[in-house]
C-alpha cells in the first residue's frame, strides 16, 4: 500500500478544493448539528458522551492519559469510520477537520490514510471557519430590502426577481420560518443560529459583491434563528423598498397560506403573541377560528403585526425609505412597481 501525504491548508484555499473533494468533519455529533461547513459529512472520532469523557481526561491527567482513553473508547469502531472515509473519498482524496485542527482531525487523518486516501487537514479547523464567515457577512455590500405589510407577498416577489436575474436571498427560506408567531406553520425545524449564518454564507459567497443582493425586510430574529450582527447591520443601512397595501387585498392570500394548518395550530399560534395582542382580541380570534372565519381571525391578527412594522419603519437607520401603495395582489405588477422604484435611487 502506498503511503498517502497528509498536508495543511488555510480556510480559503481548503473551501476552494470543498468545491471538487468531500469534507469529512470528525467532530462529535451535536458539535456538527449545531452547525457546519455546508455539505460536510459527519464521520465522527467521538460520540457526544466519548468526547466529554476524553476532554476530562486531559483537562485532570494530562495528554496521554486522554489519548490512551481514547484510543481505548474508538478502537473497535475505527474500521468503520475508515468505511465512511472511503465511501465519500473521491478520487482518493478528502478534506478532514475538527474544531481547532488539533489532535482530533490528525487522528482521523492517519486512519484514513492506512486506507490510501490522500487528506487535507484545514488549519485553525472549524473555528477559522467561523471566523472567516462571520467577517464576510459582515462586509458591507450593496442591499436593497423589500419590505411590506404582512401578507403583501413579499417572498414570492423576490422569487419572481430572482427567477429573472436579480441577486436575491430568501431569508426566511433558510432559517425555514416566515417570520411570524405562524411562521413555523409547514416547515422543517430551524436550524441553529450559528448553522444559519453558515447556509447564509454559502449563498452570499457565490454572488457578484459589483451588484446589489435583494433581501426581505426581517426583525433581528427569525423565529429563534438571529442572523449575525454585522449582516442585520448593513441590513438596516441599506435602501428599502416598502409596500403598502390595504387589509382586503392581503387577505386571499393570508387566507389561502394559513386555513389549511389545523385549528389547534391556528390557536396555538394566537397564544404565542397574547399578550401584544390583548386578552380581549386574541379571544376574538381564537373564537373567529373555531367557526372558520379565517377572514376576521387574520384581520384581527394583521392589527398587531400592521402596528409593530410601522413602528419599525420609524427606527431604521437608512433615510432611503421608498413607499409603494398598490392596490393589487398580482405579484408581476408589485414587481415592476417595486424595480421602478429602485432605479429611481440609482442603486443598481
């Protein structure tokens, strides 16, 4: 067997080959739920429990003692995870990391080195990741943020504009929430803050930084996703775009989106803003959707969620503040309203 090289690379250079080899992250389990390089797969040194017991080791008895242990815990397991390794290796060849770059991503890489494969270890591991992400979201690049009343079909605007070429990330898509108390309806669990900034990044890196990237206005928190305080801030110094539409014209949508989730979920979903939206109304809307009048149930709701927007609107930091009052649902029309708006600010 012939002996494979094991080498060093810095976050750049190491995300460059992740577009043409495999990413092996050999952290434990929850570190990697938490969060990850996108598209990186879990072959882990430790399980959860393995890696607290390990990390008390050496913290009481040093180094060794904790490699011995180690050794002792995956032993019967390394075969195994050498399976994995060669099963995601493509043409011999894999990138591997841990937290740090340390001992963790060394052991693995010798292991799946006595199986021929050629490994790139990431120096400052999963930590210099973080880093890098972080800087880059932080960068202060060209936004324009569509904003609107709840129901004014904001999302399906911006897929429309991405569909026909304008740089657009869907937010709440990523974090999947719609960002309201009902914006868990219908969707997949969230995933950590720290992961969605990774999602984030993987999109934002990929985009002209010459043209501006198209975003829905969002409080600092989706659901319980927070997007990173650097991005949230150019965010808000960037232009926005915002529509204004009556409460009728909002409601075939609103009406269409939330009637088919089950009343206990309506209800539930009430409960969570009561207290904002008073003893009195939120009762008025829980009764409203008990008879399936989902018409009186969501105006009752838009009340509060109209009142909080405009608040907000008040405290953005951009003077460049463009409102759009339209009398129509049809998103193609928004569209064009919304893009002749923008040109007139000269930002594109």
């Amino acid at each position: 067997m012939t002996d494979q090289v094991t080498t060093r690379t810095d976050i750049n250079t190491f995300l460059r080959l992740a577009e043409t080899y495999p990413v092996a992250d050999v952290r434990s389990p929850s570190e990697y739920s938490y969060g990850h390089i996108p598209g990186a797969f879990n072959i882990p040194l430790f399980d959860d429990k393995e890696r607290e017991e390990v990390g008390t080791r050496y913290k009481q008895k040093g180094r060794t003692d904790a490699i011995l242990r180690g050794l002792e815990l995956t032993g019967p397991a390394m075969h195994r995870k050498l399976e994995q390794a060669l099963k995601i290796a493509a043409g011999g060849r894999l990138l591997v990391h841990c937290w740090r770059g340390g001992m963790r991503s060394e052991a693995m890489a010798w292991l799946f080195s006595l199986g021929g494969i050629e490994t790139t270890l990431l120096e400052g591991g999963y930590k210099s990741y973080r880093h890098l992400v972080l800087e880059r979201l932080s960068e202060n690049r060209k936004m324009i943020v569509l904003g609107g009343l709840t129901g004014s079909g904001k999302t399906h605007i911006l897929k429309y504009l991405g569909e026909n070429g304008l740089q657009v990330i869907d937010l709440e898509g990523l974090a999947n929430h719609k960002g309201s108390a009902f914006g868990s309806l219908g969707q997949a669990p969230q995933p950590s803050s720290e992961h969605f900034a990774n999602i984030l990044y993987s999109r934002w890196k990929d985009l002209d930084p010459g043209l501006p990237v198209w975003l829905e206005d969002e409080s600092r928190n989706i659901g319980s996703v927070f997007m990173p305080d650097g991005f949230y801030t150019n965010m808000q110094l960037n232009p926005a775009i915002v529509l204004l539409m009556d409460i009728k014209t909002r409601l075939p949508r609103l009406i269409e989106e939330y009637s088919c989730y089950g009343k206990d979920e309506l209800e539930a979903s009430v409960m969570r803003i009561s207290r904002r939206l008073g003893g009195d109304r939120s009762q008025a809307a829980i009764d409203a959707i008990r008879k399936g009048d989902f018409a009186e149930a969501i105006e009752i709701t838009l009340q509060y969620y109209d009142k909080a927007y405009l608040y907000g609107l008040k405290r953005k930091q951009t003077q460049e503040v463009v409102y759009i009052e339209t009398d129509s649902d049809d998103i193609e029309t928004n569209a064009q309203k919304v893009v002749e708006a923008v040109e007139k600010l000269k930002v594109v």
